[in-house]
C-alpha cells in the first residue's frame, strides 16, 4: 500500500513537471525553426523570441512580420546582420551564412525549401559569357584569314604584317581575359535572396494563369448567355483577381522601394560587411599590442569611425549586382501586374457590353409597354362608343336594318386601328418608338 502510494505521488510530480515545462515553453514563446546553412544543411530547431533576436540581430518589431497568425504586406527589410522576407508564402531570415525560417507542412514551403538547397549547395557560374564572347572575337578576326586564299596581297612583308597583327590582337583579348578572371559569383544572402524572389513570383504567376484560364472562357459565355450561374461564376472570378492584383502590387511596390534607395540594397551585403568587421576585428587586436592603452583608445575610435565609413563607401558602390537581381524580377512582377491589368480592362469591357445589353433589352420592353398603352387607349376609345350604343336610349339607328348595325361596329373598329395607327407613327416620327 505505501510503495502504490510512493508511486501514484511520483506520477502526479512527473505530470506536474512536464505541464510546468510545457507552459513556461508557451510562456518564452518557443517555435520550431527550419535553418538551411550554406552548404544546403538542413536541421530543426526550437528556439525563443529572443534567442532569435541576439542571433540575428533583428528587434522585436521585425520577428512580428514573421508571424503566420499576423497579416502583414509583403516586406524586404535590409538589417544590420540579416534580411527580413515576407513575400507570400515565404517567411524567412537571410544571414551570411544560414537562413532561417518557420517551420511549416504547406507544399509550396517545402518546394521553397529543396530549390533553396539546390541553388545554395551548388551556386551558378557564369563564365559562359567571356567563352562566347572571346570565340567571337577570335571568329571575326580569323574569317579574313580563312579569305586570304582568295585575295592574297601583292607584297609579302604587307600580308605577314597583317597576319601577325591578327594574331596579336586575339591574343591581347585572351590576356585582358586572364587577367580580369572569372566572373564573380553572388553571396549566399544574395542567393537565397533570388531564391525567394523566385518562388514568389512562381507562385504569383500560377495563379494568375490558372485564373486566366478560368476567366476568359466564363466572360466569353457571360457574353453570349446571361444566367445566374455565370454573373456568379463572373463574380467569383473578379473577387480573385482584385486580391491577387492587390498582392502583386505589394510585391512590386516593395522592390521599386528598394530599388529607389542605394542605401536600404547596401545594408544587404552581409558577407561583405561580416569581412569588413573581421579585419576591423583583426586590426584592432594587433594594434593593442603595440600602442598604449590612451593612444589604443583615441586609434579605435579613428579606426571605428573609418572602418564604418569604409563599409558605407565600400558596399554603396558596389550595388549593381544587387540592382540588377531586383531589376529582374521588378520586371517578372511587373509583366504578372500587367497581364492581371489586361484581364481587368477585359472583365470591364464585359460588364459595359453586358449592361449596354441589359440597357437595350430594357429599351425594348419598354417600346412595347408604350405601344401596349396606346393599344390600350385605342380600345378603350371604342369601349366608349360600344358603351354608347348599350344604353337604354331611343335612337333612331336601333330602327334601321341590320345591315346598319355591321357597318356601325366595322367602322368602330376601323376607325380605333386608324387612331392606332396614326398614334404610332406619330411616336416614330418624334423618335419616341
């Protein structure tokens, strides 16, 4: 009886453990992170708000645009040691040498996730370009050679002068060549930036395909047959296209943002700024061994104050690369933008033919409602005179043939499709019909 009641009061101390661990992990805010290094390693880990923030760098305000459970706009933020990336379905942190996100099952996270690894663990070269363009060189200067068969110069000394002139000259390029090297390949911020970028603009295309493939042929029906079910199908469709219209041009606002401003793309160069601050680290520590400690201090903070303004002159020129990966996808998002345009000009046009339609079957109804009511005027003119002839009254007509009264009751009617007709031409003649 006392080792079964030793054990139930260690259970209730295990149970009591475990749900003080589980609401102090609710209480530090702990979340599952997906961290992708630059060598396309991936591994989970459970880390805090703030454990975040001294790894990143990042303030509070910044982890709040990373809340799934918040709504935000698309956002690009250039950091001190990160970026922040809120594009769609992207959620992430770019450092120099990882990227962090929040973990999620949602397919189109997942597919982020495997080209980010594709395109990190094995970066682009680009050195086909100097290949090509140097064989052209060397293609242009050697087609006179090949022709010298044909034309061969008079004087000897005048063609070998030539042909040793051709030969130094693709040599000379072969040689700026060497020495300008190969291209340089992006950092791994800058990666894993266009991988973003990318599957943004995947997904934003997708959609907008799948929604022209969707709209053109339910308009072309509308046109042709207007029913309930397809103004709904109409309707559906034009709620879709202002909410991907409305994220597109998030997305394009925020990239026309950075492009507009040097100093928001130079914070992005984190690799480069992380080399700086080493040899400032580097030079600081030799200099301490040599200076005193005033003169230390006077020389760190000329060294901090010329190291920063290295990094400021040093990254800002160099912004073009980064430019030109904005400038491409800017382009990409401004393409989606306007084919998103054209198919709302179209859904407009729709709704104007559609009601031009409405308003001339309304038109219609109404030109028969007039000429009903003169119709009914008309009649009522020959109820009148019916009713004249139905009193009881002495007349000297009820005293005649019966002839008389046949050509009483033609006249009446001939004489009310007279009236009719006199009252319908005269609406045509006023263009009232």
């Amino acid at each position: 009886m006392a080792h079964r009641r030793e054990g139930e009061e260690e259970l209730g101390r295990a149970t009591a453990a475990a749900s003080h661990a589980q609401s102090r992990r609710k209480g530090t805010g702990t979340r599952s992170w997906l961290a992708v290094s630059e060598s396309g390693q991936t591994r989970l880990e459970e880390a805090g708000k703030h454990a975040i923030m001294r790894r990143t760098g990042l303030p509070a305000r910044d982890l709040r645009v990373l809340d799934p459970v918040l709504s935000y706009q698309s956002t690009i933020l250039g950091r001190e040691r990160a970026i922040v990336i809120n594009l769609e379905h992207i959620k992430a942190i770019i450092t120099a040498t990882e990227v962090l996100m929040v973990n999620s099952n949602n397919p189109l996270v997942v597919e982020f996730v495997r080209d980010l690894q594709d395109r990190v663990s094995s970066p682009r070269d680009t050195p086909q370009q100097e290949t090509t363009s140097i064989d052209a060189v060397g293609g242009t200067w050697g087609s006179p050679s090949t022709n010298s068969h044909h034309d061969m110069p008079q004087n000897f000394n005048e063609s070998s002068d030539l042909q040793n002139a051709e030969r130094d000259i693709p040599n000379s390029k072969a040689e700026s060549s060497v020495a300008a090297g190969p291209p340089k390949l992006l950092p791994f911020e800058f990666r894993a930036l266009e991988v973003c970028l990318e599957s943004a603009c995947r997904c934003l295309e997708s959609e907008t395909q799948t929604l022209e493939q969707e709209a053109y042929p339910a308009l072309d029906e509308l046109t042709s047959k207007i029913s309930t079910l397809n103004l709904e199908r109409v309707r559906q469709i034009k709620s879709r296209l202002v909410a991907i219209s409305g994220r597109v041009q998030k997305v394009r606002d925020e990239l026309e943002h950075l492009l507009d401003d040097d100093n928001d793309m130079a914070e992005m160069y984190l690799t480069e700024k992380l080399d700086v601050h080493s040899v400032e680290q580097t030079s600081l520590r030799e200099e301490s061994y040599d200076e005193s400690l005033e003169d230390d201090e006077k020389r760190t903070e000329e060294s901090k104050s010329q190291r920063s303004s290295e990094i400021f002159t040093g990254v800002k020129p160099n912004i073009e690369e980064l430019e030109m990966l904005l400038e491409a996808y800017f382009a990409q998002i401004d393409g989606i933008l306007q084919k998103l345009f054209h198919m709302s000009e179209y859904v407009d046009d729709t709704e104007d033919f559609i009601n031009i339609m409405l308003d001339d079957k309304q038109n219609q109804l109404l030109q028969m409602g007039v000429m009903l009511s003169t119709a009914n005027m008309i009649l009522n003119a020959g109820i009148v005179v019916v009713g004249v002839f139905g009193m009881n009254i002495t007349i000297e007509l009820f005293d005649g043939q019966p002839r008389q009264f046949w050509e009483t009751t033609f006249g009446t009617i001939g004489g009310c499709l007279a009236l009719y007709l006199i009252a319908v031409g005269w609406g045509r003649k006023k263009s009232l019909l």
